[in-house]
C-alpha cells in the first residue's frame, strides 16, 4: 500500500523521516558553533575575573602595609630622642646621632667621645662635666647648652650654634671652632690651647684672664 500522499501530492511521510533523519542529537552546526563560542567566553572571563581577584588581593595587601612603614619611618624622622635612648644606643656601639633632635637633653657627666652630633638639634642641652673629646658638633645647634667643665678635646664645632652656651672651664684645646656662632658663649676659664677659632669670634664671646687662647697664654681680649 502506497503511503499517503500529502496537501501538495508529495508522500507527507518520507518528507517527516527525511527531516528527523536529517536532525543531529547536537543540533545543526551553527547552534554548535555558538555554543563552543559561548564555552570559551564564559572560560576567558572566569580567568579574566580570577587574574584580577589577584590583582586586587596583591594591591590591597601593598595598600595595608604602606602605613605601617610609613609610620615607623616617620617616628624615626620626627622622633625626639631621649638622653637614656642616648646612653643605651651608645653603650650599645652606636655613635651616629646625627639630624636628630632632642629636647633639653640632660647628659651631665657622661662619658661620650667620638659621639656624632652632626647637624643635631639640641638647644639648651646639658653636658656639663661630659667627656665629649673628638665628638663631632659640625652645624650643631647648641643654643644655651651647658657645657660647663666638659672635655672638648679634639671636637669639632664647625659652624655650629653655640650663641649663649656655657662653656666655662671646658676643654677645647685643638677643637675646631671655624665660623662657630659664639656670641655671648662664655669661655671664662676655657683651655682653647691650638683650638681653630678666629679673633673676632673670641670677640663676641665672653672671656676673662682664666681663658687660655689658642697660643697658649691667659690674656684678656
């Protein structure tokens, strides 16, 4: 028996077998296309996301320890050192206490040589008694400091401010005073023996028969 023919006269029933014959359990081939393509973009985003995820945790990480360094690094440069800071660093074999600042350092007595000071600020510091020989004060200011009695053998002072510093009794021989700010500085009764110091810096100072001058004798200025 012949199959049914349909509307148009053609045999309905070998047109339906010839299209699900021609069908693919995948899909035609442009569907499949597609979907690889999709495949591979949804791939190279989740990579893509990953790689940033890491980039930002990398980023953040970096972030969160700036400050902590930051930090610490400025409470080194604004720091205000202590005179038991002082004392413990150099027992501990420190000598470089250079651009450092201090308030009122109080080191009577101390025994300190070969201490750098260099461009230190220390107004009003107290050495009295201190043996600081062949300490390093180049550009130091040591405005008001009492350096009454110290040992300043050898040190050196280049162009420092010791403008009303108290240095009366204070050994100085051989020091090096170039272009020191001396004004009002008293060296009554200082040994400036072979000291490096100009006549109108002594000038500016004050002085009495007790000061011995750079030639070694005691005269008033």
């Amino acid at each position: 028996v012949a199959p049914p023919l349909g509307s148009n006269g053609e045999n309905s029933g070998s047109l339906k077998g010839l299209s699900l014959g021609g069908s693919h359990p995948g899909g035609s081939p442009s569907s499949r296309m597609a979907a690889a393509i999709r495949a591979r973009r949804e791939r190279a985003n989740s990579n893509s996301g990953g790689l940033q995820k890491s980039l930002v945790q990398a980023r953040g990480s970096r972030v969160a320890q700036t400050p902590q360094w930051a930090s610490a690094q400025s409470s080194v440069d604004g720091a205000i050192a202590t005179a038991e800071e002082v004392k413990q660093k150099y027992l501990r074999g420190q000598r470089d206490f250079s651009l450092q600042s201090f308030k009122a350092l109080n080191l009577p007595r101390t025994t300190l040589p070969h201490i750098n000071f260099n461009q230190a600020k220390m107004p009003r510091a107290n050495f009295q008694g201190a043996d600081l020989r062949n300490a390093n004060f180049g550009r130091a200011n040591l405005s008001q400091a009492n350096l009454r009695n110290a040992k300043l053998a050898k040190a050196y002072f280049h162009n420092a401010n010791l403008e009303e510093a108290d240095l009366r009794g204070a050994n100085l021989a051989q020091a090096c005073l170039s272009n020191a700010n001396l004004r009002g500085a008293n060296l009554c009764g200082a040994d400036l023996t072979g000291a490096l110091i100009g006549d109108d810096q002594l000038a500016s100072a004050r002085t009495s028969w007790s000061t011995v001058l750079p030639n070694g004798r005691r005269s008033l200025l």
